[in-house]
C-alpha cells in the first residue's frame, strides 16, 4: 500500500509541475505573437520563427536531460526547469524586440525539457504495466494546460497589461512546479507496483533487453520514429502558431480567434490520456495512425469552411492527432528500446521534432503564405499531407525488439 501511494504521488508530482510549462508552450507564443506583431511592428515571417526557436531548445536539451536524470534524479530536474519556466514567464514583461522574443522562446524549450522527460520517465517506472495511461496522464496536464490557461492569459493581458500578466505567470510557475517536485519519489530496484497482464497490446509487448543509445541508432524503428516525429511533430505545432491568426484572417476578434487555440489545446490534452488508455487496449502504432489520419483530413478541410464553429471543431481534431504523437510515442519508445535507457533515446528521438519539425512546420507554412498571398488552401494542405504520410510510416515500423 506504501508503494501504490508513493507510485501515485509522484505521477501527480509529474502533473502539476508541468501544467504551467504546457500553457507557456501551446499557449503564450499563439497568444502573444499576433500582439508582438502589432505592436512592435515585427513581421509575420519574424514571428515565424519563435516556434523554431522554442523547439530548437527542446532538440538540445531533451537528450542532455535524459542523461542527467539517470544521475542527478527526476526532482532535482524538475525543480531546475520550474526556476528556467519561471524566469521565461517573468521575462514576457520585458521583451521589446524580436531577438528577445526568440530568446524567450528558447528559454521556455529548454525549461519544460527539464520537467516533461524526467516526469514521464519516473511515471513509467512506476507502472511499466500501463505505460500508456501514466504517459498519457502526464501528458494530460502538458497538453491541456493551454485551453484552460489562454482564456485567463488573455483576460489578465486585457485587464492589467502584459508585464502584470508576465509576474503573475512567474509566480503560479514557480509555486505548482515546485509542489510538483517536492512529491516525487524514486522507485527503488524491484519496488515498482506489478499488475496482472491483461487485454492487448500488453499481453504480447516487452522488451526482451534493454538497447543502448548506439543500438537504437540502429534499428529501423528508431529512424521510423524519428521522421514520424519531424513530419506530426510539424504539422501540429504549426497550429500553434496559425490558430488565432487564421481566425483574425477570417475576420474574427481576438476572443474569438483565440477559441480556436484554445479548441486545438483542449483535445491536444484530452487526447493524451485518452489514447495513451487506447493505446494499451488497441496498439500504439494503430492508435497513432488513426490520429493522424483524423488530423489530415481536419487539415484538408479546415481553409473550405467560415464557421467558427465547425473550425474549432477541426482544430481540435488536429489537437487530438498532435495529443496523441505524445502519449502513445513514450511508451511506445520505451517498447521497442526498453526503459533503462529510455531518456537519452527519447531525447535522440525528439531532436528531429526540435531541429526540423520548426523547419518543415511553422518557418514552412509561413513561407507558403508569404509566397501565396495568405492563402490557407495551400499551407493546410501542405500540412495534412504530413499527416498522412506520418500515419503511413508509423505502421511501417517494426517489433522485431519487441515480444
């Protein structure tokens, strides 16, 4: 009983300490840049980039961090990146050109690395059985942060102004990351609460030995998992960074343009526990790519509609395929390659999400609308198309290091 409870607070650690840091990520840089644009005259091409910037952080530091949390431990991390997140909040008062917006950004990548990696492996630890769920719940907090926070975010920033919106998004940083850290708990070798094996996926799933960073850099699978990651991982930040500007193209006002953030933020948390539940039932690649093939076709028909409505419907169709990229990857990387040493190669993983997916995703479709005059057709094209291939790939991926 000792055990169970120790098990459950420290996924509930893992929780809170990194709901701040998914409002900062999904949320503060769709929120803010349309505002940065207006007022500090910085082009839309510029603003691109921020998102390139936060994920290029994230391709640096999740392989590092995988590595520190195997020798400095998951609250000591985590406590680092709540004072990193805290600091990024804080510094959305000062920001007045866009290299401060770009430095913003990178500080935000690199805080919640500290808090997102060494949360989900901890949890996993815990409950190797149900890999999926205790991802997935993690993940929740991460993903849905965003819906319930940009509504305040935007109600303080039209109240009080941005630098008193900036203190108090340091402060509830600062005091739920730090709660957060103080429950967490280190399972000990052999401690780790056992479960019956039940329906799934999970009756055939485990890995036979635990591969090293230089096996995995050798396996299909490994590669499979790498592209999937740049290609969704690109579509569904993109809709970070559109959401509220395709709505104010269309003619809407901030409030509203900011539902459709808000409708792609809601599912992208909902998702994560949802399919990371599914998943241990269905499959993780089926799971996957059932997601993704949702979003595409969301995509698809997202620049053919003008109800705001059915557009927020869309959006959040992408949410649930880019909540479901997190959820189901994790356990699925721990799967093929073991958990031994499940950070550094997450962290491998995600260096494609944190060097190309900015590339192909947000610096890409901006392009495309530059070049086409703000057409939407063309750039929600360009990203359902990664859509599918993505779902395409992601079945193509082998078990030969699986049972």
């Amino acid at each position: 009983m000792a055990t169970m409870s120790k098990a459950v607070r420290t996924v509930a650690g893992a929780s809170l300490a990194i709901f701040f840091h998914g409002s900062l990520v999904f949320g503060m840089p769709g929120l803010m840049s349309p505002v940065w644009g207006r007022e500090l005259g910085i082009s839309a091409g510029a603003l691109s980039l921020v998102m390139f910037f936060l994920l290029a952080a994230l391709g640096i530091f999740m392989f590092f961090v995988g590595k520190w949390t195997v020798r400095y431990g998951a609250k000591k991390l985590i406590i680092v990146g709540t004072f990193l997140a805290a600091g990024a909040a804080a510094m959305t008062a000062l920001v007045s050109n866009v290299w401060m917006i770009y430095l913003w950004a990178f500080l935000i990548g690199a805080a919640s690395c500290f808090v997102y990696s060494p949360g989900i492996n901890v949890a996993q630890q815990w409950f190797p059985h149900i890999k999926g769920t205790v991802s997935g719940i993690v993940n929740l907090t991460f993903g849905i942060a965003a819906a319930i926070m940009v509504p305040m975010y935007r109600l303080w920033f039209e109240t009080f102004g941005q630098e008193i919106l900036a203190l108090i998004v340091a402060a509830l940083t600062l005091c739920l990351g730090l709660l957060g850290a103080q429950l967490i708990v280190l399972p000990e070798s052999g401690v780790a609460p056992q479960a019956s094996t039940t329906t799934g996926e999970r009756k055939t799933q485990g890995v036979k030995r635990a591969l090293t960073p230089a096996e995995a850099l050798r396996t299909p699978s490994f590669w499979l998992l790498w592209v999937v990651w740049a290609l969704m991982g690109a579509a569904g930040i993109t809709m970070v960074t559109q959401s509220v500007r395709f709505g104010l193209h269309l003619g809407f006002g901030l409030a509203a343009a900011s539902g459709i953030l808000a409708s792609f933020n809601l599912t992208n948390g909902l998702s994560r526990l949802a399919s990371g539940v599914l998943s241990d039932r269905l499959g993780r690649k089926r799971t996957l790519a059932l997601s993704f093939v949702v979003a595409g076709a969301a995509y698809f028909i997202l620049p053919h509609v003008s109800s705001l409505g059915v557009i927020m419907l869309l959006a959040a169709a992408v949410g649930f395929g880019y909540g479901t990229l997190f959820a189901c990857s994790a356990p699925l990387i721990a799967e093929c390659f073991g958990l031994k040493h499940f950070g550094i190669i997450f962290g491998l993983v995600f260096t494609s999400f944190g060097f190309v997916s900015g590339l192909i995703g947000p610096v890409a479709t901006g392009a495309i609308l530059g070049v086409t005059g703000n057409d939407y057709s063309a750039a929600f094209l360009f990203l359902g198309a990664l859509c599918m291939i993505s779902a395409g790939l992601v079945m193509t991926i082998p078990e030969a290091n699986v049972q």
